[in-house]
C-alpha cells in the first residue's frame, strides 16, 4: 500500500566553507545558514520574475523566470530551486543537533546514537580500511549456496539488511481492513530505475553503462569472470523487465490488491520457493499476503526458476554489494556514484561526506533526530496557525464537494462523510519511536546501517496482523514535504516545510494561502483523487461511488491527463499524464482550494492591493514561486519516466489554465498561449 506525497553545528558549517577567516564571520555564517531565509519584504521575490514575458503567453516564467535564468545548479545536485533552498536549510540544522549531540561524550541514549551513527559515517580512514571486509561473511553464504531454494532464502533476508530479490516484502496497513497490519509483495529484481531503462531505445546508454557499473563491482567484491556474469546479469533483468508491470499499471491500487493464502504462492508462481523466501524474511507466520503485480509473479518465478545457479548468486552479490557501497570503501562508494548519480542523473559532483552523513542519521533514526530538530527549530505558535488553515482548507473542500455539478446526491454524502474522517497532523508526532533496542557503534558504519535496517523490520514483523498506529508517521520532522495516507485518511505536514516559501507568519497572507494552501489543498485533494477515490473515511479500499458519477469524474480526469500527456518536456519525452495524474489532480484542487479558503479568510473585506499586485494575483504568485527550480537533463528524463509528479513548470501552467479565476486576475484573453476556451477547462473540482 502506498502514500501520495507532495513530493550542522557552527565547527561544521566552518568547515565547509573555506573562505570564512575569523571566528566572527563564521559564527555569522553559521547562523545564517540555519536561519529561515524570507522571500522579499512580504513573502514573495518580485526581482525573480520576468516582465518581459506576460501572464498569458507563460505564468511560470511572468512569475519565475528571472530567477530560474539565473540560478546555477550546484555542482553536487541535479537540480535546485525553492525545495532544494529549503532542504539545505533543514540539512544545515540537522547537522547542527548531530554534532551538538555527538559533541557529548556522556551522552545517554537517542543523543549517543545521533553521535554515533554519525561518527561511523565520517570516520572515512576507518571505512576505507576495511574496504570489501564487511561483505564477506554474506559473500561467503551467497557462494556457499547449493541451489535456487538457498538464493530464494538468502533473497528473504535482504528485506532486512542490505541486498536485492526477485521479489520485496512490506508491512503496511490492510487496504481491505485498514485496522490491521498485514504482508504485502511485488515485484523486484531491477537494478535500473525502471523497466523503460531496459526496453526502450532512448536509455540504450544508460543500459550499456549499467552493465559496465555490474561488472566493476562485481571485480571490486573480488567475484569471478565478472564481465561475463555482467553480462548475464543484465540479460536477466532485462527479461524481468520485459514481464513486469508498468508505473501507470502499479498506481492502481485496485488492480494491485490481491490478496492469497501464503500456501497458495507457489500455485501462484511456481519455481521460486516462497518457504524459504518468507522464512528468510521472518514472515514464516504469514498466513495472508497481499501480492501486487499478480500476473508478473508467475512469470518472473519462472524466469528464476530457469536461470543457472551461478548467475543467481552473482545477481545477488551484486544485489548486496550494490546497495551497501555508499556505506563501503571510496571505491565503491564512487562507482555507485559515478554510476547512479552521474551517469542516470547528471549529478557532476558528490555531496560532501557531512551532507550525506546527516541524511543518513535522518534516514535510519529518524524522529530521534526529529525530536531534537523540532526543539531547536520549530515555534509552537507556527503550528497553532498551521492548524488554522488547514480549518480553512478543509472548510473550502466542504464546499467544493457540496457545489460540484457533476456529483449526485450518493456519491456527495459519502464524499462529505470522509472528509468529515480527515486526521490532519502537524509538524511532530505525539508519540516518538522508541530506539532503545537498537545498537549502534562509532566505528562500524556498515554494521550499524545494517542493525538499524533489521531494528525497522523486526518492528514491523511483530506488528503483522497487529493493530494499526493511526498516529504513526510516514515521514520525519525534518523532512521538505507533506503526504496523504489513503489507508488512514489523513494528511501530515512535517515542521521542515512550513517556513518559506511555503509559510511566512510575517508575509502575506495571499502568498501563504497560494503556497502552504496549495500544499494543504494538494493532500486533501489526494482524498478525492483518481486514486484516493477509492478508499471510504475510514481507509477502506472499497467503491462507494455511484457508477454515474465514477464515470463522470473519470471523463474530467481523462481530459485533464491528455493535457499533460501533450507536453513534450524534452526532445521525444512527453509527461506521461497517465503516470501523472493523481498529482496533476492535488494541484488542481490544492490551488482551487486555496484560492477558496482565502477568498473566506477576507471576511467581506476587499483583498489589499501590494506592490500593484491584487489578492487573487498573489495567491497564483504563491503557488508558482513554490515551483521555481532548474534540473539536469539526464534527471528529467528519469523522473519522466518514474516520477509519478508532473515537472514543475507543468505544475504551475497547467492547473491554472483550468482555473476561471485566472483569466480574470491576469486579463489572459484568446490568443494568448496560457488561454484555454472556457468550454475546454476541466471541472473536477
């Protein structure tokens, strides 16, 4: 089951600035690059837009386009803009609670394993040092493997630690019975980002690059014949890929629920032994699964079942080496580099150890860093006036569901009742994980992110069949993004995001309520959208739409897709507006929502007029200012072939050609390029 998502102490940050001289200056700079960075006098950067270009003829660069001309990419990124400036802010201040954590030398529990999980990371002479080493008793086990049931086993346990499988487990919420845990299984078994990357012509590139990356850390892990295993390897995964199931087929989530005794696997997709895999895999107890791709199953067990041992145990040494190099020796850590970020993604240089280092700490524990981080970073008040418009938000899809023509009486109560269901957290959880159990150690890198990964699967295990955590979250405080959970019903805005861009208690209330708004507007439209539809109030995946009004919503949404589908990003690559739409449709109903709830937020009173702009003309400003970014070229088309969100440019343009309100703020007229003929404009919300 899956969510939608919206997509360093002061010695530190010295050091990662050469150029600061005295002990003033790089306190100065140290604080600065913590502190939340405002965008003009009143939220929004008027310099960064281009008046050149008119609203009509393109609304993202009349609003972005000085500041997307000039903006430089740093070297270490494939793309940057308002998320990326916002996220290097929130991983300044994570390296902040870290070190001044780890600078504790008695300190007791989450605090010692901040600091010592960090430590393992940077002390780079001791990862260096050890090279392959921590690889070889699991090598050793791969090598030692008597047949297909041994590799299917040792497949298993990569679900908790380092390594790839023909197939991947997952604990999650029962869409069916969304009180309860259960076992979830798809598909697996490609080391590329997706099975376009092995079947189309324009990744033709990337494929023989692949191929060449298996080979080198095979050669690295010390494995034999490893050009010709590469070699092997590739034409397997590209058989799995020839089998496997589209994105646009896994969005479905319908389609993907299908649930089957645990015995009947081997019925199911004979020729990969799910007894073993599950024992492996600690999942011995599974009397149910829910498998996902169920028609990919018995074709990949059977092309598993027809490869040779001996690729089957470099496919998987390559599974293991490849997923822990960025916590092995540098050479290692550069091929998958070179690899994975520079050659798929265009990235030209590594981000600094300290950088990566604390998106580990945040990725393995988390909220014990989240816990931390909300203390330093995150006012009360700001979440008493994030709950505010939210209200707001909320109180705009209230109305919105009551007015919307296309919807009959039925389909509106019930549509009514979820979102009267909506659980909306912010910032923090109430509750924080508890790592106690978990060992970790300042000089075993590879150990530890191995312990922390079995720690998260161990907990999920004991869980299985268990009630579910409707307070649990999804994703850390620190993190520059927010998410809708269909199996709860609720929307979570981690503290990271509500700062500028997004929400400036000192700016405009119209820039708020376009940005943060839209955000809000954005989750709560996940509810309702091609996908979110299908679940009831209380996370139920079920119909409960009158087959009318289903095929209604689903004409409006078919329209809309093609809109997107017709833009053509890059030479001979178009938004896949099937891939897309679930978020195409959020930032509809973000926007429009926004839009409402200010509208509601003025009491009667007319919008204020600043700097010439009107309150509507802000609103649409604030969304688009959000959206400002460039990316490398090799990143676009990767992401137009995974990402399920649509580029930035078409998140500004094309949700506002469906708005009325539009036309009307910016005098766009026929003729114009952004001008779409009323009678075109989709209605879903």
């Amino acid at each position: 089951m899956k969510m939608s998502w919206f997509a360093g102490a002061a010695l530190a940050l010295v050091l990662a600035a050469p150029a600061l001289t005295t002990p003033a200056l790089a306190a100065d700079a140290a604080a600065a690059a913590i502190e939340a960075p405002r965008q003009g006098s009143w939220g929004f950067d008027l310099a960064g837009r281009d008046l050149s270009v008119s609203p009509g003829h393109s609304f993202y660069d009349y609003a972005n386009g000085t500041y997307v001309r000039d903006l430089v990419i740093p070297s270490d990124r494939t793309s940057f803009g308002s998320f990326d400036r916002l996220r290097e802010l929130s991983t300044a201040r994570m390296q902040a609670v870290v070190q001044t954590a780890g600078a504790d030398k008695a300190a007791k529990g989450d605090e010692a394993k901040l600091g010592a999980l960090y430590r393992s990371f940077m002390n780079e002479d001791r990862v260096n040092a050890l090279g392959a080493k921590p690889l070889a008793p699991e090598l050793a086990r791969i090598k030692a493997a008597r047949s297909a049931s041994d590799i299917a086993r040792t497949m298993g346990e990569h679900q908790h630690g380092f390594g790839g499988s023909a197939f991947g487990a997952f604990i999650y919420d029962d869409a069916k019975d969304p009180l309860k845990y259960t076992v979830y299984l798809g598909q697996g078994g490609l080391g590329l980002p997706d099975r376009d990357y092995y079947l189309k012509d324009r990744f033709a590139t990337q494929k023989t690059a692949y191929q060449a990356y298996v080979a080198q850390i095979l050669t690295l892990i010390g494995w034999p014949d490893a050009d010709a295993q590469a070699k092997a390897i590739v034409e397997l995964e590209t058989r799995i890929a020839q089998v496997s199931w589209s994105k646009v087929e896994q969005r479905d989530d319908t389609k993907t629920y299908n649930p089957y005794d645990a015995a009947r696997l081997d019925a199911l997709a004979p020729g990969f032994d799910w007894k073993a895999f599950l024992a492996g895999a600690k999942l011995s107890g599974a009397k149910r699964v829910v498998v996902s791709e169920n028609t990919a199953f018995p074709n990949i067990a059977l092309i598993y079942a027809q490869t040779p041992l001996d690729i089957l145990k470099a496919w998987t040494a390559f599974g293991l080496a490849d997923q822990a190099a960025p916590y092995l020796s540098k050479d290692f850590e550069q091929a998958a580099f070179q690899f994975r970020d520079k050659t798929l993604a265009g990235q030209v240089e590594q981000k600094p150890r300290w950088k990566r280092g604390v998106s580990l700490v945040d990725s393995q524990i988390g909220e014990a860093l989240g816990k931390l981080y909300v203390q330093a970073y995150f006012p009360a008040e700001a979440k008493a006036k994030m709950e505010g418009l939210v209200s707001d938000i909320l109180t705009a899809m209230k109305g919105r569901i009551e007015r919307v023509d296309w919807m009959g009486p039925q389909t509106r109560a019930k549509a009514l009742e979820k979102l009267s269901k909506f659980s909306v957290m912010i910032a923090y959880p109430d509750t924080w994980r508890d790592y106690s159990a978990l060992s970790l150690k300042d000089d075993d890198l590879y150990g530890n992110v191995q312990r922390a990964i079995a720690f998260e699967w161990d907990r999920n295990v004991r869980r299985m069949n268990g009630p579910v955590d409707r307070k649990e979250w999804g994703m850390t405080p620190p993190t520059v993004n927010a998410y809708y959970s269909p199996t709860k019903n609720g929307i979570v805005f981690p503290a990271a995001i509500l700062q500028p861009p997004f929400f400036d208690p000192a700016g405009d209330m119209a820039i708020n309520y376009g940005a943060i708004g839209g955000v809000i507007g954005h989750e709560i439209t996940h509810g309702f959208d091609d996908q979110g539809r299908n679940f009831d109030g209380d996370g139920r995946l079920t119909d409960w739409w009158t087959p009318q009004d289903a095929a209604k919503f689903e004409a409006e949404a078919k329209a809309f897709g093609a809109q997107y589908s017709a833009i053509e990003i890059l030479p001979g690559a178009h938004i896949n507006g099937d891939l897309t739409m679930g978020e195409n449709i959020a930032d509809l109903g973000g926007l429009l929502l926004a839009l409402d709830a200010y509208h509601v937020s003025l009491k009667g009173q007319p919008a204020p007029v600043i700097d010439g702009l009107t309150g509507d003309q802000r609103v649409f400003l604030g969304w688009a200012q959000v959206w400002r970014s460039k990316m490398k070229e090799d990143r676009q088309r990767q992401l137009l072939a995974i990402d399920p969100h649509s580029p930035n440019r078409a998140r500004v343009e094309v949700p506002v050609r469906n708005i009325d309100a539009f036309y009307e703020a910016f005098g766009v007229k026929p003729g114009d390029k952004m001008y779409l003929a009323p009678d075109q404009r989709v209605r879903i919300w």
